[in-house]
C-alpha cells in the first residue's frame, strides 16, 4: 500500500490560497481558513491499509467548520481518532463546550460530527479513520467515547498508536497486501483496547495487537540508543512504562534475547561501516566501540561467527574492489 501526500508548496504562491481553501477542504471535507491572514500551508501524508486510513499533518494556523450540508455528503460511518502531536488543537462540538487537546491527548469524531475547530499555531496532527462498525461490535459501549478525550497517561494504547502511526508515514516503500493487513489488524486491536474491549475482545487484541506494537516500540527504543554501551533492558522498561520481565518474554516470542537483538543490531551496522568508503579512515576499533562495543575482543570474536570473516578481512574487501 502505497504513500500518497498532499501539499499547498506544489502549487504557485497564487494559487497556494485556494488549494488550501478548496483543494485540502475537499478532501478533509470541511470549510477551511486561515486564522489571522496567515499565510495557508498544509502538508498531509497518508497510507491506505484495509479498514484503516493513517495520515499525518502539517498545517498552519487556521480555523475549519464541519456542517450538516458535509455531514450529508459522507457515504460512510467513520470515526476519525484526532491526535494533536506539537500544539493545541480545540475542538468546539455544536451546543457542547470546548474540547481542548494537547499533545498525548486525543478526540474520537464520528463521521457525522457537525463542530469546528480551532488551530492557533502551525502543528502536526495523526488522525487514524477506521469504520465504526467495527469497533463497536468489539467494545463495550462505544457512544461514550465521541467526542470525548483521550490521555496517554491513563490509556498506554494512544501512545502506542501514535507511534506506529508516526511508523508508517515514516516508511518510504509500498507495503505488500500481507504487511497491510497485518498493520490494519494491529491498529484495530490497539483502537478496541483504547476504546474499552468487551472482555473476550480484550484478550484477542492483547496478544495480537497489543504485544505487537508494544514490541515495535522497544525495538525502536533500542535502535534510537544503539551506541550507548550502557544500554540495558531496565532503562528501555523505564522509559517504556512496562518491566523488564514483559520484554523478555516479548523478546522469547521472536525465539530470541533483548542482549542477542541488540548484539546483532550493532553487528551489522559495523559491517555496513567496514563496508562504506566514507569510513575508511576510522580504525576498526573506533568503529565497534561508537557502536556500543565495550571489549574489542568479544566483538572480534562474535563478528566472526556472525558474518564468517573478520573485521579486517571486510575492510580489506572494501580495497579490492
């Protein structure tokens, strides 16, 4: 499933204005203006999974209505999960209070919301649109949760699904039907979770969707800190809210080890070094100790069994090109 973006700097600075009135607010399906005479700008990326949309957007300071006359125009029975990434976003529900969502927090909108909205500064949003049919046969009661908040704080899940959301605006390549589906499911699994699972529910989606992501974001902990030679699994549990026993056993899953995922993950970043021209001028020893190599002997020797050379016989490759 392939990436597809939206962006009013494609268009002349003449036309920049009417892109953001017409072009975005069709495809959002709201009117939309900029707020005090700043100068519009919108940069939307998004990905099509089955059942699930995930978009990403940065858009500058402006002010959106949702109307009956859009309302009427749907063809679907969505619901749109807004999560504000770097700045407030307010939501006003017709004959309701203002809904004021920072960072870590979220509003789930149904499809036939008639509110506006408010953005005062440029600000990145996620938004995940799924069909409310299928939450609501997997949640307790789902009316509850329209235009409600969300906290990340007390629902782990909306953490986790901005960042496989963030993930996946991040890849560049299609992802394969099977890849597709897989995301689709673990999305639906984290939003039934987020949303109050029915009890049997709640346990399909812990083991399929809830362990998956769970184990992507430590994965994804651990390569944002592979060159610390401190890395351990007791500071990657702290900083992902979970202990280290649950990480074991996440790691047991795959038939592996945090110490060997990480081992390998260096591993191979090395050889891709020995390999680059680019580093041809730094010793082999500085390379393995910036990759959080402590003892260049146990590195010689685990490079070995890894890639059935040594160190300096890649190196030495690079040469005899």
């Amino acid at each position: 499933m392939a990436l597809f973006r939206f962006s009013t700097q494609d268009f002349s600075e003449r036309e920049r204005v009417n892109a953001f009135q017409e072009v975005y607010a069709s495809v959002a399906n709201i009117d939309v203006e900029p707020y005090q005479q700043h100068p519009p700008y919108v940069e939307m990326v998004g990905r099509q999974l089955p059942n699930v949309g995930v978009y990403e957007t940065i858009i500058s300071p402006h002010s959106s209505r949702r109307t009956r006359a859009h309302v009427a125009t749907e063809n679907n029975d969505n619901l749109a999960l807004i999560i504000p990434i770097d700045n407030t976003a307010v939501v006003i529900p017709e004959n309701k209070e203002p809904l004021r969502c920072l960072p870590g927090e979220a509003v789930l909108v149904p499809s036939d919301s008639i509110h506006q909205a408010l953005n005062t500064h440029t600000m990145s949003i996620a938004v995940i649109v799924l069909p409310a049919q299928l939450i609501a046969a997997r949640v307790s009661d789902l009316n509850k949760h329209l235009m409600k908040k969300f906290s990340s704080t007390d629902a782990p899940e909306l953490r986790l699904l901005v960042g496989y959301t963030r993930m996946l605006m991040q890849m560049k390549d299609d992802l394969s039907p099977e890849l597709a589906a897989l995301a689709a499911t673990q999305i639906h699994d984290l939003f039934v979770l987020l949303c109050g699972a029915k009890q049997e529910e709640a346990a399909i989606a812990k083991d399929r969707g809830l362990r998956a992501a769970r184990l992507r974001a430590v994965k994804q902990d651990v390569v944002a800190h592979i060159t610390d030679s401190e890395l351990s699994i007791n500071q990657v549990a702290l900083r992902q809210g979970i202990s280290p026993q649950y990480i074991r056993a996440l790691f047991h899953s795959e038939e592996t080890t945090f110490a060997d995922y990480i081992t390998g993950l260096r591993l191979e970043q090395t050889y891709r070094f020995l390999r680059n021209p680019l580093h041809i001028d730094r010793s082999i020893s500085t390379l393995a100790l910036d990759m959080g190599f402590n003892n260049i002997s146990w590195f010689n020797r685990i490079f070995k069994q890894r890639f059935g050379l040594t160190p300096t016989e890649v190196r030495n490759s690079l040469s005899n090109r």
